[in-house]
C-alpha cells in the first residue's frame, strides 16, 4: 500500500504543469538570462563572530545572449505546450 502511495505522488509531480506554473517558472529563467546575478552576507554571532560569503550566478542563457523576452516565451512553449497567458513580468 505504501510503494502504491510513493508511485502516486512520484506520478503526480510528472503530470501536466498549470500554464500559471509556468509562467512564474519561466520568468525566473528569462530573468536569470539578463545577465549574472550577485548576493552577499554579513553577519556576526556569538559563537564564531563574525562571518561574510558572496555568491555570483550566470546561466548558459546569459552567457549565450539569449533575449529573455524569447527565453521566456520557449520556455513556457517546453513547459506547456501553448503560448504564454501572460507577458513576461521581468523587473
């Protein structure tokens, strides 16, 4: 009963995806292909005192050029099989 439960839920992540979904998917992955993308951290505790990590991102999309208006748009086509219900949302 249990191995039936696992196969359920294993299949009902494979089904189809909202064209929602995939929108707000697809718009993280056009704005990736913007270009690199940076974070940091600073802080300080008790224990270890203080601390700092940096981060920097960039996709093949960004490194090829990709226009993230067309990424978005393919993406969302891979995903679902329809154009985008909405514009891409970019910030």
């Amino acid at each position: 009963m249990r191995v039936l439960a696992v196969m359920f839920v294993v299949l009902a992540a494979c089904g189809p995806i909202t064209p929602e979904r995939a929108a707000d998917r697809c718009e993280e992955r056009a704005r990736a292909a913007q270009g690199p993308t940076f974070g940091g951290t600073v802080g300080v505790n008790s224990n270890s005192g203080g601390f700092a990590s940096a981060q920097i991102g960039v996709t093949a999309d960004a490194l090829r050029g990709r226009d993230p208006l067309e990424v978005y748009d393919s993406c969302v086509v891979r995903l679902t099989g329809q154009p985008p219900i909405r514009p891409a949302r970019l910030r």
